[in-house]
C-alpha cells in the first residue's frame, strides 16, 4: 500500500506549446539566497550513486564560501493528463534521498524537475542557470555495457562546456 505524499507547492511551473507540464522548480526551506553564487548542478535519480553525488556536491558545497547546489530530476515523457497528475510525485519521490541528507547538513537547494532525454535537458538547464559545475554518480557500467546502453556520465563528459564531476 503506497503512502500519499504531501506536495509543497512549486515555486514555477513551465509549460510546452500544447499547454503540457514539462517543467517545475521546487525550493528548500530556507531556500537559495537570491543571487546564487557559484552554481552546481547535481543529477539526481532514487539510486545509491546519485546519492553519494549529492553527498560528494554538499560536502565540497559546504567547505566553499558560495556554492549554491541546484538538483535535476529528468523524467520520462508524460501525456498531457499523466504529467498533470504525477510529474511532481515522481520527482519528489526519486528525490526523496538526497534532499534529506542535504537538509539534515543544513544545505539549502533548488530542484528543478523536467523531462525529456536526460543529457539533453541536464546540458540545457547547465546553460539555463549558468552552473560552473556538473555533478553526477557513476554507474560503474562495464565497456561492454557502455558500447550496448550508452553512458549518461560519458555523454556529459563529451558534450559539456563545463566541467563534470563524476562520483564513483
């Protein structure tokens, strides 16, 4: 039996040409300081290694005089009505993990919620927010299984202007 979930409301809300949600931003109590300094953005997803990231981001985050750590949480595409109904569920849960930890060290963040294909959109909204830095957990997949898959770290390696920090 699944738990309802209490949703905070979204700071800003994006929507595509047909009126479709594809985009949100939720903000931490207390949220960002306003202009955020030295941003950092930290690909997050439910697993362990997108977890050791956020923890890599906070740790050096916290040993900065400015890092401001922004999180993204690329879904899959939804129907008009889906995206309605469970963008922001889907994200709040996958990132239930991360923003924990981040709040119990005190850290403020920003999540950013999308959808489409994952580089794409981490690349975009790098550019959107002008982030100094990319943070993201290796899979530790084989070379066998890079070739086969394709590598999410790998794309960001090669097609970023900015610097990726890949946490093993």
């Amino acid at each position: 039996m699944s738990h309802p979930i209490d949703l905070p409301v979204a700071a800003s809300c994006q929507r595509d040409a047909d009126g479709r949600l594809v985009g949100l931003i939720f903000d931490s109590a207390p949220p960002l300081p306003a202009p955020a300094t030295n941003p950092w953005l930290v690909a997050v997803d439910s697993s362990d290694n997108a977890l050791r990231a956020v923890a890599q981001a906070a740790t050096q985050a916290g040993a900065m005089t400015a890092c401001a750590l922004h999180l993204v949480s690329v879904q899959p595409w939804l129907s008009l009505e889906a995206a309605e109904a469970e963008l922001a569920r889907r994200a709040w849960q996958t990132t239930a993990r991360a923003r924990t930890l981040l709040d119990a060290r005190g850290q403020p963040w920003r999540l950013h919620v999308t959808m489409g294909e994952t580089a794409e959109q981490i690349l975009a909204l790098a550019g959107e927010i002008g982030c100094s830095r990319i943070v993201i957990g290796s899979r530790g997949l084989s070379v066998t299984e890079t070739l086969l898959l394709g590598s999410l770290t790998s794309k960001l390696m090669h097609l970023s202007p900015r610097p990726v920090m890949v946490v093993p």
